[in-house]
C-alpha cells in the first residue's frame, strides 16, 4: 500500500528530467519537470512547517489550476495535513463559508482572482489564521503570507535540517485523510467526502488496468482541478507514467478564459483531455459550424463520411467484424480526406477524451470516434476517488460506462440490498481500497452509505454479459407516474439534446403527475439558421411559432410513429414542453461546477412552469408563455 508520498517520490525517481506541468509564462508555455516539482513541493512543505502546520490540519484551497496548485497540495500532503479544495466557480458567499467553518480549515492557499471570496467573509471566520497567497502584492495584510516567501523560509530549513523534515514526511501512512471534498450541490446539504491517500493511489492503479497513457502525452486539464475526478484521471494518474499535464491560460473574465481553451489545445496539441456532455457538444458544434462554413459540397460529404464511419464503427465492441469489414478502405478514405483534416483543429495529436462527470448520450460517441477521437466514458462518485468503470482503446462500447477495473468488486442489489441477477437493474454497489474513509463529521451519512464494507452509490444500473456497466441514472433523479411506477430520465433528455441540432438543454418532470412535462432550452443560432432557410424573420409571429412547431416535432420523433419510437417507453415521452430563455449555468446556479444540472434547483426556480405544463393551456407548444420565452430567446 502506498501513500501519495511514496507514490510521488518513486515517481520522481523514474522520471526526474520529465516534464510534469506546462503553464504559460511570459506569452508561451513552459515546462516543469519532476525533479523540480520536488524542488518546490519540499519548500513548501517545510515552509508550512516554519509557520507551525501539522498533521490533521485542514487547509483549504482555492485557486485556478496551474503548477503552485500541485506545490500546494503536494506540500500539504508531506507534512500530513488535510486539502479542502474548493472549486472557483462558488461564487456563494454562504457555499464557501460553510465549507470552510464545517471542514474547520486553519488556512488557505488561494490565487489573487480568489482572494477577493475569501476577504468579503473573513469576518465570518474566527477560527481562520492564515491566507498564503499564490501571487505577490504590494502589501500584505496581518494574517497574509505570500507563498513564494514562505518557500524562501522553507528552503532555509531544510539546508539547516533535512533530517527533521525527511522524519515527518516518513511518517506519513497511506490511511492518512488526503482530501475533504464537499459534495457539489446536486443535493442541498454538501457534505464533506473523507479521501486517504491510499484511496488516490490504489484508484489510480485501478485506473491504469484500464486505460493507455503513454510516457509522451500530454494532458490538457481544463476542467476544475478540485474535483476527484481531475486528481486521481489527471494530476496521478499522470504522474505515475511519466507524463505531462499542462493549465488552462486564465483570461480577465470566465468568458476570456473559455475563448482561450480553443486556443490553447492550438499551442499545446494535447494527447489527451477530459470532456463531459457540455464540453463534448460544444466541439462537436464547432467543428460542424466550421465545415458548414466551407459550403454545401464539403458539408455534405462529411455528413456521407459519418455514415460511413458510423456502419464501419458500429458500438466500437463490433467495429469492423462481420460485413463491416467492407466499409473499411471507404472509412480509410474519408479519414484521410476530411476526418484528418477535422482533427487538426482540436491540435492533431488528439488520441483520446475521458469524459465521466455525467451520462454521455452514444450519438455524441458514434460521432467522435467516427471522426478518430473517441470518447472514453467512465463511471464514478468522488466518494469511490472516482473511477468505478471505464472503457479504453483494448475494450470500448459505446453506450457502456465501461468494464470494471481490477481490484475493485461490483454487484447490483435491490432496494433491500440483496444481489440481483446479471442484466437486471438495480443500485451499484461497490468494494474496493478506493472507497471512501467516510463523510467528514457526519456519522449518520456514512453509516447510510457504506455498510459491510459495500459504498451504496444510489446510481442505478446493470451489468451486460460481456462485463459492462450500463448507469442509468440517479434513484433521486427518477420520474415518478401517478401509478408509482419509476424511471430514470437521463437518457432521455440526453438523446433530445444530443440528436437535435436545436435542443441545447433538456429536463423532464414527473411527480406523480398523469405525464410527464419537459423543460427545453433551445440553440438559438440553429434556430435562426432555420428561420433563414424558410425566409421568416426571427421577430415575427410566422418566426414564433415556426420554431416552437420545429421543437414540437423534435420531440414528437420519440413518439411511437416518429423516428425514434422505439428507443424509449412511450409513457416518459413528454407531452408538453415549457420553452426556456434562458439555460442551466454555473452562474445561475441551476449546474453545479461539474456541469451537472441541479435537478432539485431547477423544479423549484421553475416551480409555476412547471404548475403550468399541467395545465389545458399548455397542451399545445404554441401557447402565450411559449411565445414570450422564444421571443426573448431570438433577441439576444
């Protein structure tokens, strides 16, 4: 068993003159290797020590991802004590003050665009004795320390005694509490998700029976560094075969920093990045945005070469056997001429995304690997470190979360928690060294939750013959008819949103209600490429109800007679739907920073829609509420 400590060290060791992290500095990105990732870390940790941190402490920390951001954590993790990393997109005075008061975090490391979070609610937080800021300034205040100087400290301790940080660091166990990350919010009580460094090494090993990340890759990791999904798939995962991680440039404004994501995967062509949905489509809408553009000839043979790569490919698991073999050298072709071509713009070294934050609809699949850059689902909870299953380049369906990684046991169980048979659905229910320690100062939860040994993870699923987990979704997400009988809606609103052009965002509702209802926030430059088609204008009532007609018809192509009529059970297919002005952001709060949508928070802001799509008036998508949220949606 190994803690992050000797993993870390023996890692060092292996691959000291390797680049570990790539930041950019001075208008281009520049390299960190191993052994100076050591350097650092060492100074920081034995900085810590000068201002007398110890094992058990909390210290939390908010900052962008960047290198110091692993100096920090690193360093907190030699001396024993315990990271709180916070996400910076909570922007929630109250979020932030609860995590801190209820982790009980000494101190925090934060970056200059954080500081201002932690200053307007300084006064809420007797028990805070530190902030150690990442980047200099003019003046410090009382209780301020800049990191750089606190390294300078730590340096000139360790030349005078190596010996007493070396004893510290030795002592460190792998049972030692690594993290306390706060749930995210798709509930409305976050509660703290204990992670030993044992639980981080032994996910990682997991995670590499499964997955191929060569020594030369390099990972662009955009995604928030905070969450356990960015630490065990990206920041140890890489570190333990040698490779790189590099950071998103920060702009002034999340909206620049967003722009720079295209730009930096142009400067850093990256081997391998996360994805999750949000992400996901949003390429896909780029690219297909950007091949339109050349006209109607080249648009129209990308859209030819899809269907061929989609009959070549099949789910992946059967790609090229049997009669698909034929499609073969007309795939090859149509790769050489066009998907190749499509790569360069996402770097052209893409080998693979890893996406698991979320369901991942298997259109969204069939169209990334059809264009050679597939994408990995996997399945996991923070509370598991978060890998639970993942597919890879040597065992790949799509649709699937994925096969089970080694040293880690999985059973469906039933509401009684008795084990079902293969392919009936039931709760996951795992086992292994990478679930949790428990939930911080919470007793109660953590008894609900693991017992026996079993991590209960309330997402329902089934596993196929071939060793695949199919997820479902979450128990708490499910529809409800007025009969009582359950199911879940994820794949649903998935496939609205994934095989529609025009559906950006999509959330079913049904609480025991007699049908089930959605809620629909369109893509509005579809919709206005449309109305320009048929020669309306986007202001006129013709334009309106064009659209909410075109919406209608979307959806009504899961009804029995439609296109899709028998992907899903016909009593789940809404009936009604409520259009949408305005989509589910971090910002509103309606997505929690892992782009998930907050089910609980989206019913209750849209609690009189809802209220209303139960109503006669609403039977029809053109209806006087429909109108006004399109007419405001085409103004923008």
């Amino acid at each position: 068993m190994k803690s992050l400590v000797d993993f870390f060290e023996e890692n060092v060791q292996k691959y000291a003159d390797n680049p570990y992290m790539w930041e950019k500095r001075d208008g281009s990105y520049q390299s960190t290797s191993y052994k100076e990732m050591q350097e650092q870390v060492y100074q920081f940790a034995a900085g810590m020590m000068t201002i007398g941190v110890k094992k058990g402490d909390r210290l939390a920390l908010l900052a962008e991802g960047r290198t110091l951001w692993v100096v920090a954590e690193m360093g907190m993790f030699y001396v024993g004590a315990i990271d709180v990393p916070i996400s910076i997109q909570l922007n929630e005075p109250a979020d932030l003050t609860f995590r801190l008061k209820h982790s009980g975090a000494r101190m925090v490391i934060t970056s200059s665009s954080q500081l201002k979070k932690i200053e307007a609610i300084q006064k809420e937080l007797p028990d805070l004795e530190k902030i150690i800021l990442m980047d200099p300034k003019d003046s410090y205040g009382e209780n301020e320390i800049y990191m750089g100087d606190l390294m300078e400290e730590g340096k000139k301790l360790l030349e005078k005694d190596f010996d007493s940080f070396r004893k510290i660091y030795e002592s460190i166990s792998p049972d030692d509490i690594a993290n306390i990350c706060y749930t995210s919010g798709t509930t409305a009580d976050p509660k703290g998700i204990m992670l030993s460094q044992r639980n981080y090494t032994a996910n990682t090993e997991q995670a590499l029976s499964l997955l191929t990340v060569p020594q030369h890759y390099k990972m662009f990791l955009f995604l928030p560094w905070d969450h356990s999904f960015a630490h065990t798939c990206g920041i140890f995962t890489i570190m333990s075969v040698g490779a790189s991680i590099a950071a998103l440039e920060m702009g002034k404004t999340s909206f620049e920093t967003r722009k720079n994501i295209s730009k930096n995967i142009q400067e850093l062509k990256p081997e391998l990045m996360f994805s999750v949905p949000t992400i996901s489509k949003n390429f896909r809408n780029n690219i297909e945005s950007a091949i339109r553009a050349k006209g109607n000839l080249t648009y129209s043979l990308f859209k030819t070469g899809l269907k061929v790569a989609y009959r070549y490919n099949g789910i992946a698991w059967d790609k090229g056997k049997g009669l698909r073999a034929l499609w073969k050298p007309i795939y090859s072709l149509f790769d050489a001429v066009i998907f190749k071509k499509v790569r360069q713009g996402l770097g052209g070294n893409m080998a693979y995304f890893f996406g698991g934050a979320a369901l991942l609809d298997i259109e969204l699949q069939r169209f990334f690997y059809a264009i050679g850059i597939p994408i990995y689902q996997g399945y996991g909870l923070t509370e598991a470190s978060p890998i639970i299953s993942a597919n890879g380049e040597n065992a790949y369906k799509m649709g699937s979360s994925g096969l089970i990684p080694e040293n880690l046991e999985v059973k469906i169980c039933n509401e009684e928690g008795d084990e079902l048979p293969l392919g009936e659905k039931g709760e996951i229910v795992i086992r292994g060294e990478n679930v949790m320690k428990g939930y911080w100062k919470n007793e109660e939860a953590t008894a609900d939750t693991i017992r026996d040994g079993w991590l209960f993870t309330g997402d329902m699923g089934y596993m196929d013959p071939d060793g695949f987990l199919y997820v479902l979704g979450r128990f708490k997400s499910l529809l409800i008819a007025d009969d009582g009988e359950k199911y879940s809606p994820e794949g649903i609103e998935e496939a609205f949103t994934d095989q529609s052009e025009y559906i950006d965002q999509c959330l079913l509702h049904n609480n025991q209600d007699p049908y089930t209802v959605a809620l629909v926030h369109p893509n509005p430059d579809a919709l206005k490429r449309y109305l320009k088609g048929k020669g309306l204008a986007a202001d006129s009532d013709e334009g309106i109800h064009a659209c909410l007609t075109l919406l209608d018809n979307e959806i009504r192509q899961y009804r029995s007679n439609g296109k899709y009529g028998d992907m899903f059970p016909q009593r789940w297919i809404p009936a009604n739907m409520g259009i949408l002005a305005e989509g589910f952001t971090v910002e509103n709060k309606l997505m929690n920073p892992t782009m998930k949508i907050i089910r609980p928070k989206v019913e209750e802001h849209y609690s009189e829609l809802l209220e209303y799509l139960y109503t006669p008036e609403s039977k029809t998508a053109i209806n006087p509420k429909n109108e006004e949220a399109m007419r405001s949606l085409l103004s923008k």
